[in-house]
C-alpha cells in the first residue's frame, strides 16, 4: 500500500490547493502502478509551522516559501 507524506511550511498552500495535491499524487501512483493502486494510495500532507522549518542552518517562514504572486 503506497503511503505518500508531503511536508509543507503552513499557508503556503490553500486547503483547495492540498486537496489537488492530493488528487494529483494518486493519479501519478495509479499512471505507474494502475488502477488497482487507487483504493490503496493514502496521502498525508503535514504543514509545519511558519519559521519551524530551517534551510541552510536560517528558519524558513510562510512568507519566505510562498510563490510570488504577480500584481
């Protein structure tokens, strides 16, 4: 049984966002192992709290990991 775990700074992604992410990974699993994987295929996302995660020895916050968005 696949178990898929995403570990994702808080806010960076919308609940909507998750929920394809979500859909998206077990397509990928049921494109590779077919669709029989589906029913098996479990997805956990985990959201760490803005700041709690670090990147080269420097806390990482919601702000810092979010995509720029364009005015």
């Amino acid at each position: 049984m696949p178990f898929i775990e995403v570990k994702i700074i808080e806010g960076v992604l919308s609940r909507e966002q998750q929920q394809a992410l979500i859909s998206e990974l077990t397509d990928a699993v049921v494109r590779v192992g077919g669709e029989g994987m589906r029913p098996m295929t479990r997805c956990a996302i985990q959201e760490i709290r803005s700041g709690l995660w670090g990147v080269a020895g420097k806390p990482l916050t919601t702000e810092m990991a979010s995509p720029k968005r364009e005015a």
